[in-house]
C-alpha cells in the first residue's frame, strides 16, 4: 500500500514536471496562459459544474413538466447537462484569456508608468 502511495506521488510529481516543461518558453520563462493563472483553473471548474448541473436540472424540470415518463426526462436531461457543461467550459475558458490579456496589458501599463515616473524624478534630480 504505501509503495503506491509513493509510486501515484512519484508519477504525479513527474506529471507535474512535464506540464512546467510544456508551459515554459524557449528561455525558461513560464508564458502566460489560462492554465498558469492562479484564478482561472477553479473558477472554469465552477463553471462547468453549476453549468452541467444547470443544464440537468432545466431540462429534468422541462421534461417532468411536459409528462414524459421518467427513462426519456432522465436520459434528455443528461444530455442537456453534458451539453452545458462543454458550453460552459468554453465560454469560461474564452472569458478567462481575455481577462489574461487584459491584466498583462494592466500590469505593463502599470510598469510603464513606473519607468516613466523614475525617469521624470531622475531628470528632475539632474536638473
């Protein structure tokens, strides 16, 4: 037992490993994407989720209401959460790498100004 511990904590570190290798660029630097924001992985989770189980639920409710017998309404709903739950996931994914986008556009802006700022105190230091 505890040599699969070590053996599924091994392969997950290796995985772990292999995805850093993956997200890095040619010079070692990790480069932007959804998958390395610290926010964006658990809030496309939730997303899917409260779609999935939306879309179940809507459809169920829909079904029951329409009397189908319950085989059909459970088998519809189910698809329709599946459905949803891809819908979801990629609205999420497609909202979250404009946001990505836009906090590197913020975060530039803001060093910019920096730069610009110390720039103005050294000439004004010179002067």
């Amino acid at each position: 037992m505890a040599s699969d511990k070590a053996k599924a904590a091994a392969k997950s570190k290796a995985k772990a490993k292999a995805a850093a290798k993956a997200r890095a660029g040619t010079d070692g630097a990790v480069l932007p994407s959804v998958a390395n924001h610290p926010r964006a992985g658990a809030q496309i989770a939730r997303a899917k989720a409260w779609g999935g189980l939306g879309g179940f639920a809507l459809v169920a409710f829909l079904s029951w209401r329409a009397g189908a017998p319950l085989e059909p309404t459970l088998l519809r709903a189910l698809a329709a959460g599946v459905a949803v739950y891809v819908a979801a996931w990629a609205c999420a994914v497609v909202v979250w790498r404009h946001l990505v986008v836009a906090e590197l556009r913020a975060v530039r802006a803001h060093r910019a100004a920096q730069v610009a700022k110390r720039a103005a105190a050294r000439r004004a230091e010179a002067s």
